[in-house]
C-alpha cells in the first residue's frame, strides 16, 4: 500500500470514528435535548442570546493567549489562525473523552502546518491549563466572597473552596516542578509513556511499544528547551494570565446569563464553585464532555451553597446543550477542512 494511500485510508478511518464519537454524544444527551425543548418556552430568549457575544469573547481570550505565547517563543501566528484551532479543539476535547489528551495531540499534528514543532505545542497547551489555574485563584476567593456577603458561606462551601484552591496550586507548582528539570521531565514523562505502553498491551498484545519512548523523550526535551525562552523572563506571561483570567470568566458568564433567562439572580459565588467543582471532575471523566458527571456535581455543589436543584438542574442541563452546540457544529466545521486538507492555514504575519 503506498503512502497516499495509507493517508487516505487513515482520514476514512478518523471521520468513522469522529462521526460514531458525535452518534454516543448524541445518544447519551438526547434526554437533555429534549428537557431543553421542554423548557424553551420557559425563559427569556433575549437574555438567552447573551451567551452568544460571550462565548466569542470566549474564544477571543484563548486564540489572543496561544498567539501571544508563541509570540515568546519565536513563532508568529495569525489570529484567524488561532481562533480556529481554539474552535477545532473544543471540538475535538468534547467529541473524544480523554480529559485533554486529545486536545494536545491535535494540537501538535495541526500545527505543524504553520512550521511549529511539536515540543513548542505541547509546552504551550501546558502553559494554558497551568495559566488557567492560576488566573482562576481570583474568582475562587471572589467567590467565597460573595457567598460570604450572601450569607451561603458554609462549612461545606469553605470545604470545597479550600480544597480547590489547594488542588490548584499543588498542581501549578508540581508541573512547573517537574518541567523546571530536563532530567526530570524526562524521567517523569518515560514512566508515564511506558505506564500508557503497558494498558494499550494489553488491547493489542502484539504491540508492546505503541507510543515511543525515545520519541517521547525528544518532545519533552524539545520541551524543556523552550521552557527555558519562557522563564528568562516570566514577566511576559502578564499578558497570557490576563487572557487566562478572561478565558476563565467568560464560561462562568455564560452560565449566569441562563439563569438570568430562567429569571433567577442566584448567587454568582455559587456558580463560579459549581463551575470549578463540575470542571475538574470532568478532566477525568470516561464519558464525552463529561456527560453526566458535569451535571450532577455542578447540581449538588449549587444544592450546598443555597440554589435548589428544582433550579439550578434545568439551567445546568440548558446551559450544557448550548454550550455544546456552539462549541461543536463550527469546530466540527473546521475540523472537517482541516482532516481534508481544504483549511490551510494563512501565511505568517
């Protein structure tokens, strides 16, 4: 079989699979579809359409912070390039559950077009969930403020709180820990590549070296070296914090715009932890877009903090197939083109 035709065998192949991946999403939804339906006539559509101009604020602050990062690395990007990478991998991070994985292997692959090194990629869809965290440190404490002024501030809310804010930075540090030292990244990296190694092994037994080490090894380096352009100086991640920070608020905001259109002023302390709650666990969900998982813990964490579920289930379960469709049909678009080849990237600026 010649090359082309491996390549085109394989798009076959991704587009099966994308396409059955969006049928299990559908299917394990299609309750929340119709409960959506159901409560269309319930809510202001106006309001409603305020999640519009803030999910693209949304992915303004996300394509400005990977043009702005690979700016300090050497690299120039357009900014209609990014904002339709950021578009394709919210597809691709909903569509495939692998808490993220997925979201940095295309990214690598998509930017090679733009002469872009996979170690450049990766270290920068690193630095954007590290950044994520830290620019969400601000409304976790804002938060708890509200909530404190609304009188919600419970031994569980300062539970929660405290214990993600814990999570949060434990996890900056240790990734910056561990991508400080090339030994260590190295090390770090080669256990979890052969660790990933073993579990596919034992789905296809005769492939005892799925992922390659040495391969692995390499990015990382690659990774590492560029690591260091950053931290020369670590005042030019200012800016890429400041759109984090933004990143951040805009989601929380598209959720308090559906309860607005519900006609429910609830406590925005107790949607900015739900939303944290419901994200982290979504990182780890077997499930696409954490499908269920998401729901159930935003409820139960509103239930703490005083929003009852007869309110807050309605509004989590709308907001969810909103955001989902925004989020799919056009990345679903420009992951299209982009696996056909018809979406080549615009030239360097």
């Amino acid at each position: 079989m010649s090359e082309a035709e491996k390549k085109k065998r394989w798009k076959v192949i991704l587009n099966l699979v994308t396409v059955g991946a969006l049928i299990v999403l559908t299917i394990l939804i299609r309750e929340q579809i119709f409960d959506t339906i159901d409560n269309l006539a319930r809510i202001n559509a106006w309001a409603l359409l305020l999640i519009l101009p803030i999910e693209v604020w949304n992915y303004d602050a996300y394509a400005r912070m990977y043009r702005y990062m690979f700016g300090i690395l050497g690299d120039k990007t357009t900014y209609k390039n990014m904002f339709k990478v950021a578009l394709e991998l919210n597809f691709v991070n909903h569509v495939f559950p692998s808490g993220g994985v997925s979201g940095f292997s295309y990214f690598g692959v998509r930017l090679k077009q733009l002469g872009i090194s996979p170690g450049k990629a990766t270290l920068v869809q690193a630095l954007k969930f590290i950044l994520l965290f830290v620019a969400f440190e601000p409304l976790l404490l804002l938060g708890l403020l509200f909530l404190a002024l609304g009188g919600q501030a419970n031994r569980v809310t300062i539970l929660v709180a405290s214990s993600l804010a814990t999570l949060l930075v434990v996890g900056t540090v240790g990734a910056a820990f561990i991508i400080e030292s090339e030994k260590r990244i190295k090390t770090f990296f080669t256990w979890v590549t052969k660790a990933l190694n073993k579990l596919i092994h034992l789905v296809r037994p005769k492939h005892p070296e799925t992922i390659n080490v040495e391969r692995v090894q390499d990015l990382f380096t690659d990774l590492h070296e560029n690591y260091k352009l950053i931290k020369k100086d670590l005042r030019q991640l200012v800016r890429p914090v400041l759109f984090a920070f933004f990143a951040n608020l805009t989601e929380i905001l598209a959720i308090y715009v559906v309860y607005i259109a519900f006609g429910h002023w609830v406590n925005p302390g107790a949607v900015i932890l739900a939303y944290a709650v419901a994200n982290f666990a979504g990182l780890i969900s077997v499930l696409p877009g954490g499908v269920g998982i998401y729901e159930a813990l935003m409820t139960a964490v509103l239930a703490a903090a005083g929003v009852p579920a007869a309110v807050s289930l309605p509004v989590t379960v709308m907001y969810r197939i909103i955001n989902m469709t925004i989020q799919i049909i056009p990345g679903y678009f420009f992951y299209h083109k982009a696996l056909h080849g018809d979406d080549k990237f615009q030239p360097q600026e």
